[in-house]
C-alpha cells in the first residue's frame, strides 16, 4: 500500500480537477495487463500527445481492485465536451480505446468519454 503519497504538479495559478471512475473486468490477470498497458514503456505516444493537444496538462490513474479512478488536470477556460469530441478524433485514439476495451467493463465501440463515469466532489477542506 502507497501511505507516502504521490507528488503533484504546481502551477503558476488555480487549475480545474475532473474525477472519474471505470471498472474493470474482475480479473487478476486481465487487470495485471491493463496495469502494465498504461506503464511509461508501453502507453503509446500518440495517445500521451494526445491527451496534451486537446489541453489536458494532467491525468493520473488508480486502481483499487478493480476499480479505476482518474484525475484530470486542466485550465479554467477547458472545456470537457469540446476536448472529448477532439480526443475521439484523433489518430490512433479508437484503436487505443479499442485495445483497452478487453479489460473494461464497458459497452462494445465505447469512446473514452463515454466509458469513464465523472465523479461529484462532495467533500474537500475548504481555505478556512
């Protein structure tokens, strides 16, 4: 278990958070691939340069079981919708999203947006 925590990134002003979750397939060795699939030696580049161009400036994956939760970083001015239908757009994103699909527990063809549930915050320490 991770207890020392992840370092983030610091920018030069305030960022907006998107959470979202996915599950996959209940299956150690399934799950095992999809991990080793997302390492820095396998994720594709394209889908990596991807991500940047439609104006992500981050997003980390974790896994819980076989529970997903992503976090995406971006500015205040992004917009979801409009990034989403780029990113789906892009060279080599299908076949990513076709690639992954083995392991997750989504419809048939689903894009990325389609597949990742956004979360609502509910709670956070507020500057008090």
């Amino acid at each position: 278990m991770m207890t020392e925590g992840y370092k983030v990134r610091a920018y030069e002003g305030p960022v907006k958070r998107y959470c979202q979750t996915m599950d996959l397939k209940g299956e150690p060795e399934l799950i095992a691939e999809y991990v080793r699939r997302h390492s820095e030696a396998e994720v594709w580049p394209e889908i990596k340069a991807g991500i940047r161009e439609v104006g992500i400036l981050e997003m980390e994956i974790y896994l819980l079981e076989n529970r997903l939760f992503m976090i995406v970083e971006t500015s205040l001015d992004f917009d979801w919708d409009t990034a989403m239908n780029q990113l789906a757009k892009l060279p080599r994103q299908e076949e990513w999203e076709n690639y992954m699909a083995i392991f997750q527990a989504c419809a048939e063809g689903a894009t990325s947006d389609e597949k990742w549930n956004m979360m609502q915050r509910i709670f956070y320490l507020y500057n008090s």
